[in-house]
C-alpha cells in the first residue's frame, strides 16, 4: 500500500524553520493541500509536490526567521555588552585569558603545520628514500659512493638515486669570491626533486659534467642582474664551471639545504666515486607501484655481501622523504616535539576554557534576576540557553578577533625563537581558517553549555523570593580547577626540567676546551704553506697555539677500519678517526690517561696512534696500551697514548671510539687557532693579514667553536625556549582565572565574613576559612602533577646518553609555587573583605 | 504615508472577498483563480505576518481539524484600517491607470 501521509522528513525540516506559534498554522495548511493533492494526481506525484512546496519555501522562511529574531538579537547583544561592560574585571579575565590562549594556540598550529609540510611539494615525494646505513645500532645519513651505482644495476625497482654530498667551497666569479654551500649529485637530481626553474630547465641541467646548477640567491650575488646562464664560476681556485640553470631559493620547508649542486667527480675525483668510502648522504627514487619493504629487504646486505672480510654488518635501509624532518636516525624524534607543543596548546587552551566556564558559571548567580524577568516575560528554556551560548560564542569570537592580532603581533618574535618563517595568511590557509573557526564554536559551545544549562534551570519565583541563589555547578567547578593546577603543575614542572638540561649541557665539562678557539676552514693552496703558516702565526702576540685536524673534536665522525694485537686486516674493526698535526691536544686541553702526545722529539710518530678510552676498552690492552701495536688502513704502528674521554658528538649520544693519528693530507681540513681573550678583533685581524700575507689567494673566513658547539644544541635551546614562553603564558593565564574564582569566592562570601567579625572571628581564621578549599585542592592537583610530569620528563631525558638527574627539589619548589601563587591571592580577597566594615555590608540588604 | 506592496494587496484583497473564511489554503486557492500563479506557501505567510503586525487584519483559531493532521487552522479577518488602506490604494491605482489604454501599451 502506498503511503498517504505527507513525506515526515520534510516535515521535521519544514519546523525547523518556523516559529512555534505558527507552527500549527503553517503545517496544517500544508497539510490540508497535500490531501487535496493526493485526490487529484496520486500520492507520489503529491509526495514530490511537498517536497517542492518545502524546499521553495526553505529560504523565504529563513530571511522571516532572521528578521523575526533580529529584534530579539538586539536585545541579547545589548544585554551582552553591559554584562562585559558591568563587570570589566571579569569580562578582562574571560576574554583577554582566551584570546591568549587561542593567540598561542593560532602559532603553535602555525608551526605544526610547517613541520609537518617538510619536502611535501616534490611531485615524487611518495617515492623518494634517503639510504640510511646502520651499525651497530648507530645509523648513519652518510653512504659509500660506490652504492647507488650498485643497487641502480642490480635492483631494477629502484629508478634513479642520487648523492647529496657536503662540501663548503670557496666559489668565485672574476673578484667576487665567497664560500658557498655546495652539494654534490648525479645528473638524475632533478628527476628526482621537483624545484621551480627562473632560467634553463631540468632536463638540460646537467648535460655535461661541468654543469652547475644555482640558486636565485646566489646568481644575485655572483651576476647581479646580467644573465647568468654560460657564466663560468671558479671553484676552489681549481675547477672551472658553467652556469646551465637557476632555480628557485631553497623553500623552508625543505631540510635539503644548499646554494650551488654539482656533479661530485668534479671535486672528489673520478677515482673516490668507485670506492666504498662514506662523505655524504645518498637519495633513492623507487619505481613507481614498488613494495618498499621488499625493496628493503633485497638492498639490506648489498654491502655485506660485497665485503665479506669483517664481522661487522652495515646495513642499508631506507628513509622515506617525508619523514626525514619528523624521525632523527638517532636522538630525539622532530616529532616529539609537534605533540609536546600540541599538547602544550591543548593544555593552554584548556585551561582558558576551564576560565571561561568556571568564571560564567560562578556569575551565573549574578544574572539571575536578569533569567528571572525574562522567564516571567515568556521566554522559554529553550530561548534562554540559546541566548546565554550565543552570548559565549560571541565573547570566544571576540577574543578570537583578539587573538589574531595578539598572534600577528608575536609572530616575529615567535619566528626568532623558533628559526622559522612563518606567516599568517587566514586566506590562503584554509586549513587554519576552518580550524580556527571551529575551535572558536566549539570553545563557545562548550564553554557556554554548561553555564546556561544552570542558569536557565532557576525557578523565577525563589530567585525574586530569596534574593539569592545557591549558585550551581559546584562540584564540576572543583573538577576544574584541579584539571587547570595539574595542567599548570606539570607545565612548571616541564619547563623547569628542561631549561635544567639545557643548561647542564652547556655547563657540563666536555673533557675539552673549547673557549677562545678560532676554527678556519682552509683549502688547498693553504694546506700546502700550513708549516710556515703556523710559524709565522705563532710568532704573533695573543695566539697561543696553532694546530689543524680533519675534524674538530665536535663533528668527528669519518670511520675507518682498524685492528690490533691478535687481529688482521681481515678481522677489523670500525673506529671513527681524525687526522691531525701536532699540538691538537695541548690546544684544545684534553689531558691523557696514559702515555703521552705526539712529538716532533720523536721521529717516528707519523706511523704512531693515540686512541681514546673508548677506543681502548674495545681493545685487550687493559691498563698497559702504550707502545703496543695498533694499525688503520696502512702499515702497523704502535700506541703512544690514550686520551681521556671527551664529549665530541652531541650528549645524546654515547662517546664513540676514536683513532688519532698524524696526516695531513685529507681534502677536507681545519685549523684551529687558540688565542687569548685580550683584543680579540686585533688578533684576528692579524692572523687574516698573516694568512693573506703567506697565502694570497685565499679567502679568510672563521668561526668560534663555542658558536658551534652551541649550534649542535640550537635545536634543544630553541625547543626550551618555545616551552618557557608558552608555559610562562600558560601559567599566567592560569593565575588569572584563579585571581577571578577566588575574589568571586570572596565576594560570596562576603556576608558570611561579615557576620563572623561581628561574632568576633579574627583575620586569620577567615584567611583560613576561604583559604581552606583551594588549597585543598591544589594539594591534590600536585598529587597528580608529579608523577604525570616525572613520566613525560623521564621519556624525553631518556633520549640523552648523559643527563642530569631529575630533581625532587623541581617537583617541591613547583607545587609550592603554585600553592603560595594561591595563598597571596586569596589572601589579598580575603583581607580585602576582612577589612570592610561588617556594617556597611549587612545594611545592604 | 506608506504604500501596501503589491504581495500585500492581493492577499488583503483575497481576505475581503473570502469573507471570514480566509486562512491559508483558501488564500492560497482565491489568488491562483484571481491571478492564475500558484504561489509557494512561505510565500504568502510573509505578507499575512506583515499585515498583522500593521493591525490590518486579525488573527483567529479554530479548532483542530482531522483533514489537517490535527491542526488548528488561523482564519484572518479585515480590519477597519485595513478596509481604509485598500480603499487609498484603489484611489490611487484608479489615479494612476486612468488615462493609460490598451492601444498605448500595445508594443510593435
């Protein structure tokens, strides 16, 4: 049988739409036509008509609504207005707490958002991999030169790879010379990455081996404003190479960093890109619709199967692009960080939230008379809860308009602290538009939920009755407030320990000196003079000592294979090593454990090692290493001493063990000047005159190793930073909406205070009667604070190999910050209604 | 003074003619026989809406009826200042059409 009632859904649409007294006219109406349909063309073609009849008359019905209810409208907003502008206070609290959070909330999405884009705009993004090599459960970025052109030939999955080797070079164009961060790949590059081209074009980039591809930056610095295409551009004083394209500036959005790229034969040589040693990291482009994890599995052994001499493994893996800026290969995940500050956004948040409900509900007793006359005009819950939740909403929209400016203000600032370009742009952003919008309703929604429910329950008569109401949502008003003293515990607590760490890293006693110590990265025509140099160098006042190395004690990270007594070239072992000249140890204060330096009183000290305590345990010479036998790929020599352990390699890290050994003929070398602190720019600028005076043609340029060695923590300083500022503004919205619930209390509590002077009641014990609850509740707050912030603390300290011990004393010294925080402003309410003369309250009634 | 809009004036005419028996449907029917358009149903309420609140037509219920679901129906009724609006517009139609003849409209 066919249905003869009118279509039920658009029915229930239709009343959405309409007023409740004319919602029987209007439907019934509608009704009776319907009927007269059905008669006249069947029920499914009268179904179909009340559905055109609704749908028509949706918009028509809307614009009624509107103009019906603006009138209302008004009425609310002005209500609105002198609710914020009666009790300014609060109305500052309530808005100025969450426009501050939501300030916070608008950059840290701003700054998730950017991390999370990283290497998002390469078109074969899904498909590229960074070869990662793993040993001993340390991985590395750096690949050997010989493996790319080996899984090319044997894995037809894989499409192309690429080097991206490190070189900072010394590049020049007829007399504008400057060093440049060059990285050295494979002509398949550009097929790989997707980078937008200002002149020439992927395809003809790299067409011949001398090809140089630049960045728009760099042809401004080098061409100016002439047409770089077919310049030539001197390289390291040695190779000549043509300009073939410029490409876009590196988007900061990319960890792939560089100014110049080149083919890696120009530099290294045809000879080192057949070999299987490591200088620089290796990309992967697989083909399309290939299973990685298979890929994985077939490449894991190629170096293992190819040498089989040692029982150390390495094994390849593969790094998918995208998650390069998210998962460190060793240390802390990037990652870990988006969540702390997400979750560090969720907390200020919250805790504005918390505010803004606590706040309205603790007034709602305040407005009760207001809810009173208007039920006894008429209005209905309904009305009532619609206009207290349009009342929050339009607060949490203000305090959004607020938050805007406040976040566009602090922008520039926030970029500083977290090396980063970031902008607010709410129109390209559309993801943080919708977003923002939505926390707002929601913030407002939610925030005003509750409040409105309550008040809207009051019974008109007892509220004109009573003249005062028991105000309501007491308990979830204590809920609260225990969530927003564990939000702010923790938060104290977390900051505390970090900036405790961070300091512990910069503080801590490496085992070397790294004060007043010049680094100058040199080049060839520099290495080949080095021994006049440093005599020259040291003749000069204010320098100290002068020594060089392949490595400074911070970055030592090349390996090479070594053995010992009882091993053979066949049996090695791996060992990070450095090259250097005499005078290394003595410059940068390492003391020795046994033996002693290297010397040019002892002839033979070019075929001799010093190996570090690390480098000693792994050995079997126990407490008698000098003199005994010890080789790196070449002939056998002997220990002359064991340096102590230092600390070279970030404290994330365990100290790896290290080979020294007297060379100075590696491509890549430092020098390293000690100097005394007194007139410091005199003394560079003697030693620049002096390396220009033996070494014309080379460019001066240098470093404070204290300067790098705060770089390899920059990413800690800056993370700390960005905790302390949100966690400062955390806590201090957090206070303010403690000062506003309490003097709320107070205020309550006024006639009670009253009446207990009179009786005879002295300051303290009204101090302790109003005190009492907050306290108690703050006692508990900690109770769940500690161990909360001892957990998420422990995981991220966890990720030092050396750290300082959390204290009991951060706990301590946060809970009772926040429990004196509470007592002074109770105590300032509670004295200020002390104070006033019980008279003058109680006549009020 | 200010002019009925021309919605306003059929539905106040058809609220004459319909003599205590207007309510929506009957509105609704009398305009489609006078003008031969059908219009939709919000769209007649928002002049019934206007003219009440002007005072120049009231407002009665019924009682529920079976044929419409169990609803009231809203029968409307002229009121003395309505009467007097309708009459100023039909001077001023009468005014305003008096030397305008069919042959003038006539288009080529």
């Amino acid at each position: 049988m066919i249905k003869r009632s009118s279509p039920g859904f658009a029915r229930w649409l239709l009343a959405r739409f309409l007023l409740r007294e004319e919602f029987h006219e209007k439907l019934g109406d509608l009704e009776e036509c319907f009927m007269v349909e059905v008669e006249k063309s069947g029920p499914i073609r009268a179904y179909f008509w009340y559905w055109g009849e609704v749908i028509i008359s949706i918009p028509l019905l809307i614009k009624e609504t509107i103009y019906g209810e603006g009138i209302m409208l008004r009425n609310y907003l002005k209500s609105t207005l002198r609710n914020i502008m009666n009790y300014k206070g609060y109305s500052f609290i309530n808005i100025f707490g969450l426009a501050a959070g939501l300030a916070c909330c608008i950059l840290i999405l701003l700054w998730v958002q950017h991390e999370l884009s990283f290497d998002n705009f390469h078109e074969n993004g899904e498909r590229l991999y960074r070869i990662t090599v793993e040993r001993n459960g340390d991985t590395f970025s750096s690949n050997p030169w010989a493996l790319i052109p080996t899984l090319k030939n044997n894995y037809p999955e894989i499409e192309c790879g690429t080097s991206f080797t490190y070189a900072r070079l010394l590049t020049k164009y007829n007399d504008n010379d400057f060093y440049a961060e060059c990285r050295m790949v494979f002509p398949d590059f550009f097929d790989m990455f997707t980078y937008k081209f200002i002149n020439g074009n992927p395809r003809s980039a790299f067409s011949h081996l001398n090809d140089v591809v630049i960045t728009e930056e760099m042809a401004l610095k080098y061409f100016g404003s002439a047409n770089p295409i077919g310049k030539i551009i001197q390289l390291d004083n040695t190779t000549d190479l043509k300009v073939t394209a410029v490409i876009e500036n590196n988007p900061s959005n990319s960890h792939l960093k560089f100014d110049i790229l080149f083919h890696p034969a120009l530099y290294m040589g045809e000879k080192r890109l057949t070999t299987w040693s490591m200088d620089g990291p290796g990309y992967l482009m697989l083909r399309e619709n290939v299973d990685v994890d298979e890929v994985r599995d077939k490449i894991r052994n190629t170096i293992n199967d190819i040498d089989t001499r040692t029982n150390n493994k390495w094994y390849v893996g593969l790094q998918p692009l995208r998650d390069i800026n998210l998962h460190a290969l060793n240390g802390t995940d990037p990652i870990l960080y988006i969540y702390v500050f997400s979750s560090i956004a969720f907390a200020v948040l919250l805790i504005a939230c918390i505010n803004f409900v606590n706040l309205s509900t603790a007034r709602s007793t305040r407005r009760a008379k207001e809810v009173a006359l208007r039920k006894v005009a008429g209005a209905e819950r309904k009305e009532l809860v619609k206009q207290f939740i349009g009342e929050t909403v339009l607060l949490t929209f203000i305090a959004m308009l607020l938050a805007l400016l406040m976040s566009s203000l602090m922008l520039p600032y926030f970029n500083n602290l977290a090396s980063r370009e970031l902008s607010l742009n709410l129109i390209d952003n559309w993801i943080l538009t919708t977003g923002l919008i939505l926390i707002t309703l929601l913030t407002g929604i939610l925030s005003g939920i509750y409040p409105s429910l309550v008040i809207s329950s009051f019974q008109p008569a007892s509220i004109f009755r009573n003249s005062f109401v028991k105000s309501g949502g007491h308990r979830l008003r204590k809920v609260l407030l225990v969530i927003q003293f564990t939000a702010t515990i923790t938060l104290i607590i977390s900051t505390l320990i970090i900036s405790n760490q961070i300091r512990f890293i910069r503080n801590s006693n490496l085992g070397f000196d790294r004060d007043q110590i010049i680094v100058i990265p040199t080049n060839n025509g520099l290495r080949q003079k080095y021994d006049t140099l440093k005599k020259r160098l040291l003749s000069e006042s204010g320098i100290i000592n002068v020594t060089a190395a392949s490595q400074a004690p911070l970055e030592i990270s090349a390996t090479n294979p070594v053995y010992w007594e009882g091993r053979s070239s066949n049996d090695y072992e791996m060992m990070n090593f450095v090259c250097l000249d005499y005078d290394y140890f003595e410059t940068f204060g390492m003391d020795m454990k046994y033996g002693r330096t290297f010397s040019r009183e002892f002839g033979a000290d070019s075929m001799n090692y010093i190996i570090n305590e690390a480098a000693l345990k792994l050995t079997n010479y126990k407490e008698q290493p000098v003199g005994r036998m010890f080789s790196m790929w070449r002939d056998e020599g002997e220990i002359v001493g064991v340096v102590k352990d230092f600390h070279g390699t970030s404290l994330h890290n365990e100290i790896r063990p290290i080979v020294f050994m007297l060379y100075q003929n590696l491509p890549y070398f430092n020098m390293f000047v000690k100097v005394s602190p007194q007139n410091l720019t005199a003394t560079i600028e003697n030693i620049e005159s002096v390396i220009k005076d033996v070494v014309p043609e080379f460019k001066f340029e240098y470093t404070f190793m204290d300067d790098d060695f705060n770089e390899q923590y920059q990413d800690e300083m800056r993370i700390a930073n960005i905790f302390e500022s949100f966690s400062t503004l955390a806590i201090i919205i957090s206070c303010l909406g403690l000062i506003g619930m309490v003097s709320y209390m107070a205020e309550r509590k006024t006639k009670e205070i009253a009446i207990r002077k009179i009786v005879g009641a002295s300051h303290s014990v009204i101090l302790s009667l109003i005190s009492k609850e907050f306290i108690t509740l703050a006692l508990l707050a900690n109770l769940i604070a500690w161990p909360l912030a001892y957990y998420l603390m422990n995981q991220w300290i966890a990720s030092f190999a050396y750290s300082n011990p959390i204290g009991i004393w951060v706990f301590i010294f946060s809970g009772l910050a926040v429990v004196i925080q509470t007592l002074i402003t109770i105590s300032y309410q509670a004295i200020k209604a002390a104070s006033a003369k019980p008279v003058e309250i109680l006549k009020a009634e | 003074m200010k002019l009925l809009s021309r919605a306003e004036e059929i539905v106040l005419t058809a609220i004459l003619l319909l003599k205590g028996t207007a309510y929506g449907v009957s509105i609704r029917e009398h305009i489609f026989e006078v003008t031969g358009k059908k219009w939709s149903f919000a769209l007649i309420y928002d002049p019934l809406n206007k003219l009440t609140k002007k005072g120049f037509i009231t407002k009665s219920e019924s009682e529920p009826t079976p044929e419409r679901g169990g609803r009231r129906k809203v029968y409307y009724e002229i009121t003395d200042p309505g009467k007097t609006a309708l009459m100023e517009i039909k001077t001023m139609h009468e005014g305003v059409w008096e030397k305008i003849t069919n042959s003038i409209l006539e288009t080529k």
